[in-house]
C-alpha cells in the first residue's frame, strides 16, 4: 500500500519529531510536530507528543490545549486523557486533574496510572480514604509498579 505523500510526509515530521523528542530535544520536537499536523490538522498522535514536549518543558497551559485537541479529534485516547490530568495537577487545578484522570479509567479501566495520578490529586485535596481507594486500585491492577 502506498500512502499519499502529504500523510507519508507528516508521518516523517512525526517520526522526526519523536525522536528529538526521546533526545530531549522539546522545542525542536514541538517544530517537527507542528509541521505534522500542518499537514495532517487531525494527526492525534503528533497533537499528543506536542502535548508531551510542552509538558516537559513546563507549558503545562499549553500542554493541556493540544492534549484537549488528541482528545477532541479521538475521545476515547485514554493516554492523552491521563496527560492532561498531570498538566491540571502540576498547575494545582486539581478538580480538573481528577476529571481528566476519570476519563482516562472510564476508556481504560485497569490504567494504573490514571488511578494514581487520581490519588494524589484526591490527597492534594485532603480526600484521603477516596485516594487509598485510588491507590489500592492501581496496585490491584499493576501490583509490581
């Protein structure tokens, strides 16, 4: 099968992308994931690593916006739900944080760390039983993490 070449070509801005990623090269990814989604405005995966870069870099208001466009384009991305999350937490919006994360475990129930990343945002709100609820969630679901 031979792709169409503006969607071969987003790909290799993607790939290009993730691995200047992984090199922790954020800003540059970021370049390289705009690029893909110039090209392919719907490439959820490249709005989702664009999410990640910024993440790292502490743009977390940032971060959130392309995760909400990952999420917007494919509802049911339970990984870009859990980022989002993380973002909310690390700007102390922790509401928003634990309605991210119960996204994230309604699409995939036995996601250890949506369950808890809701914990320590239930603990950052003082819910202590309901985040040992969250804990003993994910240890049942991944007891060797």
């Amino acid at each position: 099968m031979v792709l169409p070449s503006a969607v071969c070509c987003a790909y290799a801005w993607y790939k290009r992308g993730s691995a200047l990623y992984e090199l922790d090269k954020y800003q540059e990814a970021i370049t390289s994931f705009d690029k893909a989604t110039g090209i392919k405005a719907d490439y959820v995966y490249a709005w989702y690593k664009r999410g990640s870069a910024l993440y790292e870099l502490g743009q977390y208001q940032d971060a959130i916006a392309s995760f909400d466009k990952a999420t917007e384009i494919k509802a049911d991305y339970a990984y870009a739900w859990y980022e989002r999350g993380n973002a909310f937490r690390k700007l102390g919006k922790y509401q928003d944080a634990i309605a991210s994360y119960d996204q994230a475990i309604e699409i995939k129930r036995d996601y250890a760390y949506a369950w808890v990343g809701q914990g320590f945002a239930l603990e950052k709100l003082e819910h202590y039983n309901e985040a040992l609820e969250s804990y003993e969630k994910a240890i049942e679901f991944d007891p060797n993490n």
